[in-house]
C-alpha cells in the first residue's frame, strides 16, 4: 500500500461515510474505490439505463430536493 497526500473535501466524505458505515476517511476512500472498481462499464451503463424508468419506485425526488436546498 502506498501512501499519498492529497486534499479532500470534508463535506464531499460525510454523506458517503454515513451510508458505508466507515469510521475514517481512509476507511471511506478506500472502501468507495474497491466499490468503484467493482462495477463494470457495462453495468453502469445497463443501471443508466433502467433508472429512469424506476427511479420513482425508489427515490423521494421531494425529499432528495428539500436536503439539496438545505445544503445537507
């Protein structure tokens, strides 16, 4: 493993290490990059796809709305 230095975002890590329960953000980066490279072109592309047919079944948009404008 090698080490590296670089600057990351506060904000941009709390959401993704609340929904990948990592306690640090090492944790976190390094859990969204295995994630990340896990999932093929093919089926990013293949979920691109059938989101806008289903997101409705799965997404509040007025919920998703309301923590955008909250800046949450």
């Amino acid at each position: 493993m090698s080490r590296t230095l670089t600057d990351v975002d506060d904000a941009m890590v709390t959401f993704p290490q609340q929904q990948l329960g990592t306690k640090t953000k090492r944790d976190t980066i390094n859990r969204a990059l295995a994630i990340a490279a896990s999932i093929s072109a093919d089926d990013r592309a293949r979920a691109l796809r059938w989101l806008p047919a289903n997101a409705d079944a799965f997404l509040d948009f007025d919920v998703l709305e309301a923590r955008e404008q909250a800046g949450l």
